[in-house]
C-alpha cells in the first residue's frame, strides 16, 4: 500500500509507535486489546491508512494511556496550516 503524505498524520504515527514501544507493547496484543483488526494497527503504523477518530481512541484506551495523550504531541500546526491553505475562521461582527 502507499503511505500517506500528510505531515501530521505521519507525526500522529510515529508518537504512537513510540508509545508502543516505550510502554513495550505488542502489536497484536494492542490491536486484540482493542478489539480491532491487527492489520488495521499495522496499517497505522506503516503510514498506510488514516484511520477513525473512534479507532485512535480504542488504541489509546488499549494502551493504557487516555486519548488526549495521543494527540499530545510536539507538531508545527502553523506550518501546516500554511502548506494545506487552511485558513482559521474570524468571529462574525455583531451588527
């Protein structure tokens, strides 16, 4: 399969993989935990698929660690925003 080219998903990827290994979790063992299917994880982690909020959060779970901690990592949001011409809304004027 072809890995993603989205910056924060392969940032997203890589802290979870070193999640996983600082805590010495398996695979396998996360993704029965989870109650999803072991290629799906692996596909995570391959930077193969993008996978649902409700996923990442089972994977969390199953890690052991609470989801916010997932997504607690050190990325250039700015940056990103910028490269993906995502523009922040601005607060309606009251008449």
């Amino acid at each position: 399969m072809k890995q993603t080219e989205d910056k924060y998903f392969i940032a997203l990827s890589d802290h979870i993989k070193a999640i996983l290994d600082s805590k010495e979790i398996d695979v396998a063992d996360l993704a029965a935990a989870a109650d999803i299917d072991r290629r799906q994880v692996y596909r995570l982690l391959n930077k193969e698929n993008v996978p649902k909020l409700s996923t990442l959060v089972r994977i969390s779970l199953a890690a052991g660690i609470e989801p916010q901690q997932l997504f607690a990592l050190k990325f250039d949001f700015e940056a990103y925003m910028k490269e993906n011409n995502i523009l922040k809304v601005v607060k309606k004027k009251k008449k």
